[in-house]
C-alpha cells in the first residue's frame, strides 16, 4: 500500500511539473507566433560579461524615457509595472506614451522601472524613467558576440520584437541593416 502511495505521489508531481514546463512552452510559443510585431532600433550599451557566454546587451531609445517627450501618465512608483505605447514611425516603432495600466487597442510594452530621477527644480512632468523590458539580451552562437557589439555600438542593429496583448515582449529576430542575421528559437 506504501509503494502505490509512493508511486500515485510521484506521478502527480511528475503531471504537475511537466504540466507547468508545457504550459511555460505553449505560452511563449503562442507569443512568439501571434504576437504583434514591431521593430526596435538599438543603441550602445557598453558593459559585458564574460561569464555567461556569448550574447549581445541591447538598450532602447524606450529604455529611457524622458516624460515631458511623452503622453500618459506622470506617477509612477518601483512597485508596479510601466507600459510603454509604441507607434510607427517608418519601419521602426517609437515610444509615444507611459502608462500605468495597459491603453486599450494600443501597442504597449510592459517593463519594469529599474531607475527614476528628476532634475532638481523640476516644476512637473520632467521626470526620466530607466525601464527594463526583458530584452536587453540577444544569445548568439560562441565566438559571434564581440562582432555583433561592433556593429551595436555603430548603430546598425535592430530587433524584431514579439508583443502579446497583455504588453510581454519576447525577442523575436536580430537584424543587421535591416537583413535577419539571427531568429530566436524556442530553447
């Protein structure tokens, strides 16, 4: 009675972590295929690390958000999510908006504030926002790294960005003047 016990607990937490893995699988491959896509240009980031392989760091003119440039709203706190509205400008997306909760039927990309300061003598709304979106790394194949930094610095990168419609975003391809160089797999 102890083994069937044993066995019946097993199977259950063996459903239960397979169920959580497939469902983590399903999300983000439904993401990436029915996301809505836009592309972002990249600017130079300069720090690396060396110790967990090769990838690219990716910055954003969307990583700083200056909100006197900006719609949307003006108070924010670390505690909750920001999302960013996106609109066409040309083949490349750029930010039009902050807000606190998701604007309806808009773009928006959800990210976390990791850094706010306002100038001293700022009257209102001149806040800049330092917003990380979880896409600030691009794995590469060994050895192809340093190259692709080379061209980051030089502003010839871009990325093709998957947004669901709660605001996640998933890297979807890495463009070099506007050719894909690299798409994103599943593992």
């Amino acid at each position: 009675m102890i083994r069937r016990t044993s066995l019946v607990g097993f199977a259950i937490a063996f459903a239960v972590q397979a169920g959580l893995l497939g469902y983590m699988l399903v999300a983000r491959a439904s993401q990436l295929a029915n996301g809505t896509e836009v592309r972002l240009n990249v600017i130079p980031v300069d720090p690396r690390d060396f110790l967990r392989g090769d990838y690219v760091i990716l910055s954003y003119p969307m990583s700083q958000l200056d909100l006197a440039e900006l719609g949307g709203d003006s108070d924010f706190d670390y505690s909750t999510p920001v999302y960013v509205e996106l609109a066409q400008d040309g083949e490349v997306y750029k930010p039009v908006g902050v807000w606190r909760e998701k604007p309806e039927g808009k773009i928006a990309v959800r990210g976390d504030i990791s850094y706010w300061s306002t100038p001293s003598g700022c009257e209102k709304d001149c806040s800049v926002l330092s917003v990380d979106y979880n896409l600030e790394k691009f794995f590469v194949p060994e050895g192809e790294g340093l190259e692709l930094e080379t061209l980051r610095n030089d502003q010839r990168i871009q990325v093709d960005v998957a947004v669901s419609d709660n605001g996640r975003a998933a890297l979807k391809r890495l463009r070099v003047d506007g050719e894909v160089k690299y798409e994103e797999t599943m593992f």
